[in-house]
C-alpha cells in the first residue's frame, strides 16, 4: 500500500496503526506512539556507494 495512503486510512479511522514509523517532532503532534513493537535494521548498499566508501549510515 502507498504510504501516503495509509497514512489517509489512519487519519479517516479506516485503519488502526501504521507499522514501520519513525516517531519525530512533527509525527509526535499526529500519531500516539506506544512502546516498540518490533526492531528492524536496515541496510542500504549501491555499487556508487561501495566504489566511493561512501558511509550512508544515519
């Protein structure tokens, strides 16, 4: 589904929650985030990044 999309749902109550947010300032106003469900790392690689030893990490 598009985020953009679910976002909608959530707002309009079509759907409950959204999975894979980030809380920040500004989601803070929006969404009542509860404790961490689950943890996820990730991982992003290009042959640009790897051929330049480019850290991408945030």
């Amino acid at each position: 589904m598009d985020w953009s999309d679910a976002q909608r749902k959530v707002a309009n109550g079509e759907a409950d929650a959204l999975l894979q947010i980030n809380p920040d300032a500004e989601r803070d106003k929006i969404y009542d985030f509860s404790d961490e469900l689950l943890e996820s790392d990730f991982c992003y690689s290009s042959k640009w990044a790897i051929s330049r030893a480019v850290n991408l990490s945030i």
